[in-house]
C-alpha cells in the first residue's frame, strides 16, 4: 500500500468518523459511506484526519469469540455474510475498495473510539510508579547532552527505550493507524507493535492492514496474536502471520480479564503456558508474553520463565482498563460484572519487579504517561516501556505533531532526570537507586505465593 492506498485508506477512515468525538457511542457504522463531507475535510486539512480516531480498533482479543475456537467470528462471517470483509483490499487503481462494515469490524472500531476518551481508564487504581522515588544527584558530573537513551532490545538498536504498543489491525481505519504510528515509531527509533494479527489468521486479505515495512523499514516490528488463537493453531500457521509483516518477534497476548467481561469473549483459557512453551521452542524469532492492562503476578511470571519465555511486556493496571472498554459495550449481568471488575489487575510497578524477579526482560507498558514514569519504570528493572492509548489519543487529536510533541516531552523529561541520577545510560539508570514507598511496598513483600514480612 503505497501512498495511494494510504490517502484513500485515510480518506474512508475520515468517512467513518464519528461526528462527535467525544461520544463513546459506537456508531462504528457510522462508517457511513455517506457523510461526504469530512472526506473532504480530511483531504485539506491534515489534521481531520488525525482527529479523525483511526479507530479502527484492534483489540486484543476482541475478535474474538468462541470459546472453543479462538478465531471465530471472523471467519465465519466472513464466510457467511456478504458484509464481513474486515478490511479492504487496495484495488488495482490504487484505492481501497470500500465493503461494508463487519460485526468484527464494528467492534474494533468500537474499541479504537472508546480508547479516544479517558472513560477507560482505570477509575480507583494506579501503575504505583507513584512510589518509586528516584534519588536526586547533586553532583552529577555529566552534561544533558551526552545523555545517551539508546537500548538494544530483541536483535535492535533502539534510539531511546520506548515502544509504540499493538493496537490495531484488520480495517482501513486501522491501517491508517498502523502505519501513521509506525512511521512515526520509525523516524524516533522506537519500537512497534501491530494489534492483534487474528482478522489476518482468518482473512488474509487484511494482511495490508498490518503491512508497515514499507514505511517502517528499519522499525523493531513486533506482531501480535492472542494465547487462546495461537492454541489452536500450528507453529507454521503462526509463523506465517509472523512473516507477513516481517516482524521480528511475536506479541503473545493474555487477557483472560477483558475476555470474561467481553460479551463474545473466550471463556476456556487451558493451555496457554504450553502453547507458549511451543512458541518459544519452534517459532524463529522471539516471543514476548504480552498482558493488554490487568498485569503479571509473580504466579503468571514464573509460568513464563518456566515456559521458556525471556520477554515480557506487562501491561499493567493503571493505564487503559480493558475490562473498562468491553463493560462499555456490555450489558445487563456482564455489564455488571465488568463494573465489579474495572480496576481488577496488577499494576504495572509490581508487575514489572515480579516479571525481573523471574529473570524476564520486562517491557513496561500500562499507564506509562511520562518521562518520569519510564525512568522510574527503568530502575525497577524494564527494558524498555510502552505506550498505547495516550500515543493514539495524541494522534487522533493532533496527528504526527501532536504525537511528536508528547513523545518529545517524554523524551526530554526522561534525559532530564537521567541527569538528575547521574545516569549517563539506560543501564546506569536501570541501577539508579531508588526508594519503594506506600502501596508498592506491600506489593513487592508479595514474594512468590506469599507476603513477606521484609519487603526486598
Ligand atoms: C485502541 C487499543 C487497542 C489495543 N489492541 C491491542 C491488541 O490488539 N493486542 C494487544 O496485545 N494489546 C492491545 N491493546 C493494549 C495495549 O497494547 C496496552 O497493553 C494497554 O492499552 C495498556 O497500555 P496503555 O495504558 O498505554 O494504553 C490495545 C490498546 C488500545 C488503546
């Protein structure tokens, strides 16, 4: 997909959006292919467009649905309604050829525009991050400028440690996230994630909707697919996926949380730490064991040492609730039991100490807003952390600008307090000392299955 595809990629996501953006409404059908006028909007100004919520929403599991099969739906509508084409494929002008809108894909652009507001947030609970509390240095002995961000992480040099964390895939709207996102991810030299590459495991006519190489050639590409698909499906089928995009390692997703809350969630979750000690063992490129916001206790983190896995990308509790999202699209008895549940989760600060404690290379990602919350995330031992919603949220606002200038502000609040540490690396920051306060500490006398009485 080259530009041509990209503008009417972008010009269809302009068409769906929603008039309102502050409404949650999922009026994904919107999608109207009859309100003219914002395409045109999108086309003169640049900016509509990044108003204009990519939204086509990847949701991790979302797609998902049968509890006995992992990746349902799509395949299934696909095969039996006329409407189901998740994505489009470009046409041999160069345009999209525009379909009507999925069940699946309602849902994903469901997500994308719920995630466009603060209302799924985690409501009483925070990352903790909180109550690290970095110890200032006087006398640094280091000037900002030599100040050096760059990590290496799964086989690539990343400039400064941050990763643009999977969202979407399988619709125009998400490919013009993917690859406005990528672009960006590619030019700062972080890393990127695709959302869940499920709508491709059923339909590969959606692969384009993934597709960021061509923009994001040098980028360190992460794919993305659920536990509970990937159990059902051979190492080859997944390596496929893989090699679609050119990832160079594979997001394994976990949310049982969200899935329960979900209306069409996935019930039956066996399995999966076997599923990803075969991933681990047969796929070629690495698998990190990716939560979506409910976070990794130290039972989930020894199961993945166990299993093999070295990476592990948190996703704690703090930042997008996911469990928040589907309850906002439930109803009735579900509806109720994602109130009780919205803030269920470990929160990303404890989460990333149980994933180190076990010798994995955690990635922090879940409410990560700040250049602050990445250095402290750092000194309790990430590798590197992730952003989702607040990038995307930046994006559709603003577009590249607006999300540059968050991530140039996080940037330069984390080069800001490397200097006041005195840590000239990321290494030296990840052994920066620190003090654990408040509500963490309990977390962290939580040592295995039980609470120590001398938190570490
Ligand atoms: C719009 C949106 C879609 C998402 N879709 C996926 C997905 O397909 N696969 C996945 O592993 N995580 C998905 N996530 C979860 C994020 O990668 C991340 O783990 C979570 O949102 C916590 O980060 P945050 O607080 O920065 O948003 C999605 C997040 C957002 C905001």
């Amino acid at each position: 997909m080259r530009s041509s595809d990209e503008s009417s990629a972008r010009r269809v996501a302009v068409r769906a959006l929603p008039r309102s953006r502050n409404e949650n409404a999922f009026e994904s059908e919107t999608e109207s292919e009859s309100e003219p006028e914002s395409e045109t909007e999108s086309e003169s100004e640049p900016e509509s467009e990044t108003e204009s919520e990519p939204e086509s929403e990847p949701e991790p599991e979302s797609e998902t649905k049968s509890e006995s099969e992992p990746e349902p739906e799509s395949e299934a509508e696909a095969e039996s309604d006329p409407e189901s084409s998740i994505g489009r494929e470009p046409s041999a002008e160069g345009g999209c050829r525009l379909a009507p809108m999925s069940e699946v894909g309602r849902r994903k652009d469901e997500h994308l525009e719920l995630c466009a507001t603060d209302e799924v947030s985690f409501r009483g609970r925070s990352t903790l991050l909180e109550h690290v509390r970095l110890v200032h240095d006087a006398l640094p002995d280091l000037s900002l400028d030599e100040v050096d961000l760059g990590v290496e992480l799964l086989g690539k040099r990343l400039r400064a440690p941050l990763i643009v964390a999977g969202m979407t895939g399988g619709t125009d709207r998400a490919a013009e996230v993917n690859r406005a996102l990528a672009r960006l991810a590619q030019r700062r030299g972080y890393g990127f994630g695709v959302g869940s590459q499920r709508a491709m495991a059923r339909a590969q006519d959606v692969t384009w909707t993934y597709a960021v190489r061509d923009v994001a050639p040098d980028v360190l590409l992460l794919g993305n697919l659920g536990v509970v698909q990937a159990r059902a499906m051979s190492t080859d089928a997944i390596d496929a996926l893989v090699r679609a995009i050119g990832a160079d390692a594979l997001c394994v997703h976990l949310n049982p949380a969200m899935e329960l809350v979900q209306p069409e969630g996935d019930r039956d979750f066996r399995e999966g730490t076997s599923t990803l000690a075969r991933l681990v063992a047969e796929l070629p490129v690495p698998v990190v064991a990716k939560e979506t916001g409910c976070g990794i206790g130290p039972a989930a983190a020894r199961k993945l040492r166990r299993a093999g896995v070295r990476y592990c990308d948190v996703s704690g509790a703090g930042g997008t609730s996911w469990v928040g999202v589907e309850t906002l699209r439930a109803q009735g008895a579900r509806r109720a039991l994602g109130e009780a549940l919205w803030d269920w989760g470990v929160p990303t600060a404890p989460s990333i100490v149980y994933a180190a404690r076990e010798g994995l290379q955690p990635i922090a990602t879940g409410g990560v807003r700040t250049g602050l919350d990445v250095a402290r995330a750092l000194a309790l031992g990430a590798v590197a952390a992730g952003l989702a919603r607040t990038v995307y949220q930046a994006w559709t606002r603003g577009g590249e600008p607006a999300a540059d200038a968050l991530l140039d502000a996080i940037e330069q609040e984390l080069r800001a307090v490397m200097v006041l540490t005195g840590s000239r690396t990321i290494d030296a920051l990840r052994r920066a000392p620190h003090v654990v306060t408040g509500e963490l500490r309990d977390w962290l006398a939580l040592d295995g299955d039980v609470v120590s009485t001398t938190p570490r």
